[in-house]
C-alpha cells in the first residue's frame, strides 16, 4: 500500500532548520489540481500565533511544468519575498523524511 503524502515546511536557518507547519492529506480526497488549508488545517501551524487567523496554504498539482488552467496568482505584495530562481537544492527540494 502507499502511505498518504506527507508535506513539511520548513525555515531555514544557519547550522539547521525549524519545522514550520506540515499536512498529510489522501489523495482520493482531491477533487480538482488545488488543495487549500486553513490554518487550522495545519500541523503546528494552528496553534502558532505567528501566523494570522486567516493564513492559508495552497498547493497546486499537475503533471508538468505547465500553469493549471484558471489559476491566479495571489494579489498584493506576498508577507516574505519568493526568489523562483533559486537553485540550491536544500531550497527547492529539502525533504525525504
């Protein structure tokens, strides 16, 4: 059988990292390329005063590297910089736990 996917976040810091929320979901339960969650959805996450009652998470899936027909990305300046061209691989891909 295949375990449910488990999905962690993490801030990374100098000499290590902290564990900023996770989520396990069944992929049955999807219905359409996005999933969001709440932050009450979210491991560690929901009871973290850092983030804002309202904070979401969203995760898009396809099958390539194509944009998901009708997707929008967020408006308004996001709460912490994205930087897409990163190549550092701890960056991009940081987990098989």
């Amino acid at each position: 059988t295949c375990a449910p996917p488990q999905v962690r976040c993490y801030h990374r810091r100098r000499g290590g990292r902290e564990a900023v929320f996770g989520v396990q979901f069944h992929t049955g339960t999807l219905r359409g390329p996005r999933l969001r969650l709440r932050r009450d959805e979210l491991d560690l996450a929901w009871q973290d005063q850092r983030f804002p009652p309202d904070a979401t998470v969203e995760f898009i899936f396809s099958s390539g590297p194509e944009r998901v027909e009708g997707w929008v990305p967020p408006r308004g300046p996001p709460a912490a910089p994205i930087d897409y061209g990163v190549r550092d691989p701890a960056v991009r891909r940081d987990s098989y736990e």
